[in-house]
C-alpha cells in the first residue's frame, strides 16, 4: 500500500496535481460535478503536455541535425514547454510537488509579509517549479530536503519578482490593480531601467502607427509556423538536398519536409499550451479560491500579456528588435565559447513584447527599442550558461527560454558549486 502512495500516486505528477486541485475544491464546497471535471481535467492537462512535447521535441531533434550538419556547431532553441515535459519522467514527482508547496508558501508569504502578491501565471509557476528541481539535483540535493527548499525559493520567487516590476507596472497602467506575474521579469526590469536611463517617455511608441500586416504576430500559432517554416527552409538549403533526403526524410523532397517539420513545431506548441491552459484553467480557481480565504488584501499578478492593450505598439516593436539581439547573438556566443542558441519565437515574442511596454514606459520609443533588444541578449545568454550546467544531467537539446529561469537556475547551481554541494 506505501508503494502505491508513494510511487503511483504521489510519484505520478499529473494525479499528484490532480488531487492538489480536488482538494482545493472540495475546500471551497463546489458542486460534485466541477470537483469532478476540475480534477479530471487538471490530470488531462497533464497527460495532453506530454503528448505536445513528443510532437514537438520530435521536430527540435530534426531541426538539430539539420542545424548540426549546415553549420558544423549545435544550436538550440530554448523552449520551456519541451524542456519542462522531457523532465517530466525523471523530475515529475518533485516538480509536482515544490510547484504544490511552493503555491502554499506563496499564500503564507502573501498572508505574513508586505509582499501582497499572489503568483497566477500557473504555467510558469510549473516551469520555475521544473527548473528548481533540476538545479537543485544538479547541486546535490535530493528526497525530503529538495521539496522543502525548492517550494521556498518558488514561493519566494513568486512574491519577490511581482514586487521588482511594480513600480514600473504601475506607470504603465496607471493604477495599483494588479502585478504582473511572469518569470521574464529580469528582462522587463532591465528594459525599464535602460529606458529611463537613456531614452524619452515623452516620445511614447503609440505616437506611431504600425502597418496593419504586421497584425499576424498577435496570433501566436501562425506567427511559429511562419518562423519555424523561414528557420527550417533556410537551414535545410545550407543543409543540403542529398543530406536530407538521404538521412531525415526518407526520400521525401527537402523543401516539403522542412515546411511539414516547422508545422509540426508549431503544432507542437499548440497542443502543450492547450494542455497547459486546461492544466491551469483549474488548477488556478482552487488555489485562488484557497488565497482570497487565507490571504486578503492580495494583488494578484497576472500573465505578462496583461500589459499589452497598454501600448500596443511597443508590443510589435519590442518584439522585433528583441528577435534582433537574439539573431546577433547566435553569432557572439560560439567566439565566447558557448553554444549557439537560435532565437525562439515565442520567447522573443511574449518577453520582448513586454520589455518593450516597460522599455516605453520610461523610455518611449528609445526606451521600447534598446530595453527589448537588452531583453534578447538576456534571454540568448543566460539560457546558453544554463546549458553548461544542466547537460550534466542530460538537458543539451533546449533549456529554458526567459530571464528568472536563467537567473534563478544559475544562482542556485553556482551557490550550490561555490559552497561545495555539488
């Protein structure tokens, strides 16, 4: 009987979530049909992740090998959702359980100190969860200890970083409503500052108006599969007809090939967001309906596109010329003896996007356009020195893809190295 608790139960994340939402709507006295549906669809969210992650770590590894092959060097796109769901076999249990622990120890920050912020992004809460298990795995750390330190310093994450950005959320909005709850804010932080420092907040990006072609961008799923598919074809012809046909298709034409593989990413990341956005779409009301009883006078903090409607422009703009740091940088990072990190659309898009309202903010146009591009130096460095870590324990096909992880991941494992831990 303890082994069926401990191992298949516990040690199975997506039941081990389940029963964290069962409980929280059972707590909150919800009718019998939502706790069932909620629970159901909490552990069906779960399942749904790790199926989008075949598909699209299937079309990561194609893309490696043909990327290898053109150019002789490694390239990565960093990708939270693959990374995540690759780790769920061996770091599942323990990512379950700090993501669990660490909402708890957010409620009880959020209750007991000046820190009124409650986390709600739920993915990236799973994501920071995932990446606080691996890092600290790396550094030594395992069993009963891992959980405890791992939910604390998530809990810790999700009250400290909503603080760092409100200042500057507030200048945005214009009211003290909400916080932004969004592990880029590293990056988000960087742009503002930059912005005040050296651009104009009088010359605001809405001064502008953008073309209305470039409205595609907004949708997140056509805006992959036309990257992916200008990534894919471009990489297959410095690859080569005769390698390709050869060694990746078999037989079918490369072009073609290359246009179905970047499809199949972009259907990739659809199916885990899917997942994903049912995963929390319960998971989120139990622990929010959890928070409002034992921690009043919270703000929530909210995903990152939550500032979008406040400068729209600046969405556009911060998005592109982040994409351009992070082209840049596929060419430094190989001269400073790192792994070349191809610029992922949906890092770049959600966390440039976002510089780019902060960088606006306290910058205008000059602030939107320098605080996004710092924004994509950040997120091609930091995941590229996570890797020199995390390969450690099998994790060199992607990493993860905004600042906190980056920042967090490096702080741990390097404190961890330092103090002899590892």
């Amino acid at each position: 009987m303890m082994n069926l608790i401990m191992n298949d139960i516990l040690g199975t994340p997506a039941i081990l979530v389940g029963l964290f939402a069962l409980a929280g709507l059972l707590l909150q006295r919800k009718p019998a049909a939502t706790v069932v549906s909620g629970t159901l669809k909490t552990i069906m969210g779960f399942v749904i992740i790790s199926a989008g992650a075949t598909v699209l770590t299937g079309s990561l590894d194609i893309f490696s090998q043909m990327f290898n092959h053109a150019f002789q060097v490694e390239g990565i796109v960093p990708t939270n959702e693959a990374i995540v769901a690759a780790a769920q076999s061996d770091f599942g249990a323990m990512t379950a359980l700090i993501m669990v622990f660490g909402m708890i120890v957010n409620i009880i920050l959020a209750r007991f100190t000046p820190l009124k912020y409650i986390f709600l992004t739920g993915h990236h809460t799973l994501f920071m969860a995932c990446l606080i298990a691996v890092a600290l795995t790396i550094g030594g750390m395992n069993g009963f200890p891992l959980v405890v330190v791992g939910s604390i310093i998530l809990g810790l994450c999700m009250v400290l970083f909503p603080a760092l950005l409100q200042p500057y959320v507030r200048q945005i909005t214009g009211s003290d409503d909400f916080a932004v709850g969004h592990f880029g804010s590293v990056g988000y932080f960087t742009a503002a500052t930059i912005g005040k420092w050296l651009g104009n907040k009088e010359k605001t990006t809405e001064q502008i108006k953008v073309p209305q072609q470039l409205g595609f961008l907004r949708d997140t799923s056509v805006a992959v599969s036309l990257t992916m598919t200008l990534f894919f074809v471009v990489v297959a012809l410095f690859a080569g007809r005769e390698y390709i046909e050869s060694e990746l298709s078999g037989g079918s034409n490369f072009i073609v090939f290359s246009l179905m593989q970047a499809i199949t990413f972009a259907a990739g990341v659809y199916i885990i967001l899917a997942g994903v956005r049912m995963l929390i779409a319960e998971i989120v009301p139990a622990f929010k309906g959890i928070a409002e009883k034992l921690a009043p006078n919270t703000k929530p903090a909210l995903d990152c596109p939550t500032v979008f409607p406040f400068a729209p422009n600046a969405v556009i703009i911060g998005f592109i010329f982040s994409f351009l740091a992070g082209l840049l940088s596929m060419f430094i990072l190989p001269l400073v003896g790192l792994k070349v990190i191809i610029p992922g659309l949906v890092p770049h898009f959600f966390t440039g996007a976002t510089a780019g309202v902060f960088g606006n903010a306290t910058g205008g146009r000059r602030g939107a356009m320098l605080g996004a591009f710092a924004n994509g130096l950040l997120i091609s460095f930091l995941p590229a020195i996570m890797l020199v870590f995390m390969s450690s324990v099998g994790f060199s096909g992607t990493t993860f893809g905004d600042t906190d992880f980056g920042v967090v991941g490096i702080i741990i494992m390097g404190f961890m190295k330092l103090f002899g831990a590892a």
